[in-house]
C-alpha cells in the first residue's frame, strides 16, 4: 500500500456534514461523501457518524465483504494524533465558537448513561421492594 496521508481527529471532525463525509473506522479515514446517494441504509446514519471514530457503529451493523470492498475504495489516509499547535488551535476555535471542550462532552454522555440505565434500574428495583415489603 503506498504511503497514505495522516490526518489528526481535528481534521476528520471538520467533516461532519452530507457536503464533506469523513470517517474513522479502524484508524483509517474514509472520505465517504459521493457515496451518501448509494448507501442502502440512507444518508442519514453515514452523516450522523461522520467526523469521528465511527469504527463500532461499522462493526455493530455487520456490514458484508463486499461493503467492506466497497470501503476501500473511499480510503483517504489514517487517522494520527494531533499535533500540540492543532490541539491548542481547535481549543481556540472552540473557545470563540462557544462550544463545550471535549470533556464536558464526556461528563454530558455519563449523565445520559445514568438517566438512561441506571436510573431506571433503581427504580424498578425501588417498585418491586415496595411491592414486596408493602403487604
């Protein structure tokens, strides 16, 4: 395999939109944009997966050789690790844009997490110790 471009996760995450459709999967970036119109599961889950590692939804769905073919030909490069001057200019960019940084992204999906496992868990655990012990 000839020598492939490195692109940093900040690149790839540039490219989140049906316009400019790159993906992560395995640590490679696939620029998956013309092939939107053509995937038999619609548009919308390759976008909604698209400027980031989306190496589990791949996997999860058990797409075919042939997919995985197909997949090869939309390889652009791999994914590498940012440089510090990349790091801190998206830090930047996420500062003036008003975005959350990514660990409060990270702090965001644990709450959702519990409100959505654990929550209900202990409720349910909570009505049946009711049930039990309410007699």
């Amino acid at each position: 395999m000839p020598d492939m471009k490195e692109y940093p996760m900040i690149e790839v995450a540039r490219h989140s939109t049906a316009d400019s459709c790159w993906l992560v999967i395995d640590g490679k970036v696939y620029d998956t944009t013309d092939f939107l119109l053509e995937h038999p599961g619609g548009d919308d889950i390759v976008v909604e997966s698209s400027g980031r590692d989306a190496t589990r939804e791949f996997e999860d769905v058990g797409h075919s050789g042939e997919a995985r073919a197909q997949l090869e030909d939309l390889l652009i490069g791999t994914l590498r690790d940012p440089t510090p001057e990349e790091t801190e200019r998206a830090e930047d960019e996420a500062r003036k844009s008003g975005e959350k940084p990514a660990a409060a992204d990270a702090g965001s999906a644990m709450l959702k997490t519990i409100a959505g496992w654990v929550l209900p868990i202990v409720l349910v655990g909570l009505a049946y110790l009711l049930r039990k012990y309410a007699k």
